[in-house]
C-alpha cells in the first residue's frame, strides 16, 4: 500500500501560511485603524504608524513611477520558487527548513501587498535618541529573522568542518 502521507517538508508550508496569515491580519487591523501618517506611541521606542510602501525594505525605489511594483512581484515570485525547491531539499536540517519558511511566509504576506494593493503596508517604527528606523511589518520581521538563522545555519555548518550535503 503507498504512503499517502505528506512529505515532510509540506509541513512547514504551514509555517509559512501561519506568518502570511499574521502579517495579513495585522495590516488589516492596522488599515482599518489609522489613518496613513498617524503615529501611535506604544513605548519610549515604539510607536505604530500607517506607512504605504511602494518600494522595497528602506524605500528603496518608492518613488521609481510604478514599474517597480511588477519588478518587485516578479522578483518575489522567483524567490519564492528558489525557497520552495531548497526547503523540498532541506533534508533533516530544522533550522533551515524553519528559516526557509519564515522568509517565504513573509515574502508571500508582502507579495499579497503588492498584488492587491500596489504597496506594502508598513506599521511597526522602532525610534531611539531622536533616529527613527523605517517603519516595518510582520513579514520583513519573519523575512530578517529568516535571514539570520540562515546565515546561522552556515556559521555552524562551516565552523563545524561539516562539508554541505550535496544539492545545499
């Protein structure tokens, strides 16, 4: 009898639809909240804002004329095909899975921006001594932490001497 179980790595596809549906949720509640440009104090050094981005992280070609938008969608539906085929790949590894599936989790909740509204929604504005950092949401954070523990997971592999499995 075949094993009609899942493979293993669809697993974290809902990790991935857990981060899209957060960083969704969020921007909606804070869409239907505030008004672009109010600024909310939660902290000393947090406030929440309504920031539209049609840029990339830090603005990056905001005010580019509109093209950017499909550059940006195409370039995060490649990415997304390259995080899929590394987390069918990932093996027995769980921090990486667990890094693929943030990035492509938050990578999907900004790609949903894009598509449906022409910008990303950004809301989260950490300030300290007068510098403000950009404002950001729910899938950059899952995007950078992402990141990081990618980064991670090659710091031990190469401090280790393990050589990488091949097709990583």
């Amino acid at each position: 009898m075949p094993d009609r179980r899942p493979a293993p790595w669809t697993r974290w596809l809902l990790l991935s639809a857990a981060v899209a549906a957060a960083d969704l949720a969020t921007k909606a509640w804070v869409s239907a909240a505030f008004r672009p440009g109010d600024v909310h104090v939660v902290t000393p050094f947090l406030n929440l804002v309504l920031w539209h981005n049609p840029g990339a992280a830090f603005s990056f070609l905001a005010g580019a004329g509109g093209w950017q938008r499909w550059f940006f969608v195409g370039v995060t539906v490649a990415v997304g095909a390259v995080l899929l085929a590394m987390l069918r790949r990932q093996g027995a590894n769980r921090l990486l899975a667990l890094a693929l599936a943030l990035v492509l989790g938050g990578a999907a909740g900004n790609l949903w921006d894009r598509l449906r509204l022409g910008h990303v929604v950004d809301f989260i504005q950490i300030h300290a001594g007068g510098y403000y950092w950009p404002a950001f949401n729910v899938a950059d954070s899952a995007i950078t932490v992402g990141v990081a523990l990618i980064l991670w997971d090659g710091l031990r592999e190469t401090r280790a001497g393990r050589p990488r499995p091949e097709g990583r």
